[in-house]
C-alpha cells in the first residue's frame, strides 16, 4: 500500500531534479534524466493524466461519497486537468529533436563539453 510519505519522495525527487537542472548540468546528462520523465507512454504527462483521473473515479465510485452538483463540477475539473496533462505526452517529440540537435552541434574550440 502506498503511503503520503512515498508520494512526497517522488515530489522531492522531482525537486532535486528542478535544483539540479538550475546548476546548468551537462546537456547529455539532462536530455539522460528528462527521458524518463517524458517517455510518450509512461512519462510523466501520462502518469499524471492517468493519476488524476483514478482519483477523480476512486472519489466518485466510493459509496460515502455524498453526490451533489458541486461534486460533479469538481470530478469535471479533475478530468479536465487530466486531459491537460495527457495532452503534453508529445514532449518526448521536443525531447528527441533537442537530443537530434545537440549530436550534430559542432563543439566550441577548445571545449571537451561532452
């Protein structure tokens, strides 16, 4: 059974990498870390969409769940969001295009960059 806590390490994973991005790493070790984030199937644009709406479903088929008009806005909004995100999986596309761009720069003078 999956807890608060292991959701937030998964949240402080995301964090560190966000830090780490900032300190201008190699662009090969980036494009390495942001794969799995931006896999077209199970990438995080998927896994969100995906998360959001299991929840908006586990909230609405619970048999305590109260049903009421502002129930079903709030299930509309989590489905919507879920869509949203669902909609970015097309950034493994952006992904391969900047690994595609990357191989074929030519290196500055002097730079042993990669």
């Amino acid at each position: 059974m999956l807890t608060a806590n292991d959701v937030r390490t998964a949240t402080d994973i995301l964090s560190r990498l966000t830090e780490y991005l900032r300190d201008t790493p190699d662009p090969g070790q980036v494009l390495t870390l942001m794969e799995p984030l931006l896999d077209e199937y199970t990438g995080l644009p998927i896994q969100l969409g995906d998360t959001l709406r299991a929840f908006a479903r586990a909230v609405l088929d619970h048999p305590d769940t109260p049903h009421s008009a502002a129930l079903h806005t709030l299930i509309a909004e989590l489905r919507t969001a879920a869509w949203q995100q669902t909609d970015q999986y097309d950034l493994h596309y952006t992904l391969d295009e900047l690994k595609a761009l990357l191989a074929t720069a030519p290196e500055p003078e002097g730079c042993s960059c990669r």
